[in-house]
C-alpha cells in the first residue's frame, strides 16, 4: 500500500475591521495504491575501487561505492570530447561532414588511434566514430585543434562545460584522457556525463551503439564489452591506466526502463567485462519502477483566498516515478507539503508545493508541485463576502 500524506500548515492572515486572524490547520489525506517498496536497499559488494549505478527511469542511485573519489578518468574522458563535439553539431555549428585537418602532433600521437594520415582532412563523422569505436587519440586532438586552435584550449572549454551540465569535480587537461596530472573525474561526474550525452542529444546517440568501424581500411572493434551480450546495453566508453585499472561507463535500456553505470580500479579487462554484467543484471532484476504520477496528472489541491475557485489543482512537471527493490514489501510514503491558502490570483505554473517520496532504504525525492490551472481574485464584494464567511464558519 501507498500511504500519501498532506500537511498543509496555513501562515496567511485574513485582515478585515483592522483584525489580524491566523490559523494553523492539519488536513491527513490517505490514498492506497499497490506497489513494491524497500525496507533497504538490495545489497551487492563490488570489487571496483569505485562504482555507481543509477536507475535513471526511477531517478534512484542503486549503488554508490567512493562515488565522489578522484580518478584518473582514461579514455572515458573521450565522453566529454565527444559530447562538445555533439553540442556544436545540435547548435549548427558543425556539420558532420566538415572536414578538419590532421597535424603532426595528431599523427604521432600515441596509444589507441583511429590512424589519421598527417597533412590529410577528415570528415568530423568520422573522427566521432574513431574516437567511440576505436578510442582513437590522434581523433581527439583533430577534433580539439580544429574545433579551439588547440587541445590546451579545448580541455579548458571541455572544464568550463563540464560545470555547467553538472560536473561538479571534473577537471579536464586534455581531450583524450592521456595521463596527466590534474586530469581528473569522479564516476558521479562520469555517470551524469552519460545521462546527459543520452537526454541532451538523442539524434546522436546511436554512435556509441555501434560495434567496429572501418579507417583506413583498418577495422577495429568497439572496446565496449556490454554490446556485445543481449543486455540491452547501447554505450559508453571503456578506460584503461596503469593508476586508475580497468574502468567502463555503461548504459542499457529495456522496457523503457534506463541503466547507467560506471566503475573504475578493476583488475583486468575479463574482470571488467563480468563485473560490469554483473550489476547490469542486479539492477534490472532486484530493483523495478513504480509510476506514480505523470506529467499534468492532478496530484492533489490547495486552497485559495480570495479567489473564483475555493481551491487550486497542483500536479506535477514531469512524470514521477520510484525504483524500489523487489523482495520487499513495505509501505512508500508520498507526502505533499505547503503553506496556505494561496491568496489569489494564482497563475498556472507557479510552485506551490512540494511532493515528497519517501521509504526506508531510499534517499527522500523531493518533487515541485505547480498550479495546474489559474485562478483569479474575486472582485471587492466577493472578497468581503468571502472574508465574513471566513470569520463566522471558519471556511
């Protein structure tokens, strides 16, 4: 069962005969709907150094193992390259058949490569698959010299971004995460980039899906180990340093329901490739969604002085849901909570209130709640019919 709680705590006065009156009021509302609910949250261990998983569908960290630990990010840093190269083609400002020139310092530099020809021009759809698909570092610098003059100065765009799509501790000191001091991520950092690669650029998506690419007539595979198993996985990026191990950003989608992962410190490729697997599979079978309100949907109403209709409808912005463990049967606790009445007018789309989603083993979400419709103040005379009705019934 669901128990959905309102505590409406009303700090508006009514002035009238210059008389100051002010009341507190509580209203308990109760609505039971069927559902899974956790008592906490399904454990699992992890051999990562660190790890999160994050069911985005249900807004819910699943895992979180030193979530906010520094790392050497590796070739996973390569999401952010490719997510400024998305943003100018979403802005029009690049087109994916610009060609960019290919320098020396591109051309020799090392690592995994896509194997660009010095003095040649590559297409830029191309440089984005050499860099998803084959990793290609000397991709990264064509794309960072041509897109800012030079990698120094595209790293530091690539820092500035990073901040304001919500990279909190991401500091970027080249563009193929080459190791270098200073040059570091979280996997918080790495998980939110991958949220907002998907949200942000759906047209473009569908490149880090793809499983080898040709250059050069050298094919290479997508080191990517999840798409290659029925998992439902569609991304991201692998990394590998001698200081940070083994590390994977990954994501999957079944059902409409959306995964992201990312873990760094493993041991070896293989362990990667299983460890990664393994907390795929734990979140999609320990944990499942539970809708609760959608978009525009009437969640609950408010009061209202003054105004043409004693009450106020309050829905949400967005769809909201919860991700709560499967073998637990406990109850979820929805409350709404605001100050009221609302004195009139009342604009549509105006926060009014907060919905708050609760349950043992789950961290609160707290939602805005929004008027859903408008409602005007009552003329003079309508007022002082209202205010005097106020003071003899209390309603």
């Amino acid at each position: 069962m669901l128990n959905k709680s309102i505590f409406v705590k009303s700090t508006t006065g009514i002035f009238i005969f210059h008389a100051i009156i002010r009341f507190w009021r509580l209203v308990p509302v109760w609505l039971c709907l069927t559902l899974l609910a956790p008592a906490a949250h399904a454990q699992i261990e992890t051999v990562a150094r660190a790890a999160i998983v994050i069911d985005v569908t249900g807004d819910t960290v699943l895992l979180e193992k030193n979530p906010d630990m520094a790392i050497p990010p590796s070739s996973m840093s390569k999401l952010m390259t490719v997510y400024m190269v998305f943003d100018r083609l979403k802005q029009g400002r690049l087109s994916l058949d610009d060609m960019l020139p290919v320098s020396e310092r591109a051309w020799r530099m090392g690592g995994s490569k896509m194997f660009v020809d010095i003095n040649s021009s590559v297409r830029v759809e191309d440089l984005l698959r050499g860099v998803i698909v084959q990793s290609g570092n000397d991709a990264c610098i064509v794309l960072a010299e041509g897109l800012a003059g030079s990698e120094e100065a595209f790293s530091e765009e690539m820092t500035r971004k990073g901040k304001e799509i919500g990279l909190k501790a991401s500091v970027f000191r080249n563009a193929s995460g080459w190791p270098q001091a200073e040059h570091l991520m979280t996997v918080r950092d790495l998980a939110v980039l991958a949220q907002r690669t998907i949200q942000d650029f759906p047209d473009y998506y569908h490149y880090y899906a793809e499983r080898n690419f040709v250059f050069n007539k050298i094919t290479q595979g997508n080191r990517n180990p999840l798409l290659y198993k029925n998992l439902g996985a569609d991304g991201l990026k692998t990394g590998h340093t001698e200081a940070a191990g083994y590390s994977l950003t990954g994501a999957a989608i079944r059902d409409g329901r959306r995964i992201i992962l990312a873990v760094s410190g493993l041991g070896s490729m293989r362990e990667r490739a299983a460890e990664s697997e393994r907390l795929l599979e734990w979140a999609y079978r320990e944990f499942a969604v539970t809708r609760l309100f959608k978009a525009g949907e009437p969640v609950e109403s408010m009061p209202v002085w003054y105004g043409v209709a004693k009450t106020v409808p309050l829905t949400v912005t967005a769809d909201v849901a919860a991700t709560l463990p499967k073998a637990t049967r406990k109850d979820l606790k929805v409350t709404v909570a605001y100050d009221g009445p609302v004195a009139a007018p009342v604009k549509e789309g105006t926060r009014l209130a907060t919905l708050t989603v609760s349950a043992p083993g789950i961290a609160d979400r707290a939602v805005p709640l929004v008027a859903a419709g408008d409602v005007p103040r009552l003329g003079f005379f309508g007022r002082i019919a209202a205010t005097l009705t106020q003071l003899m019934f209390g309603r």
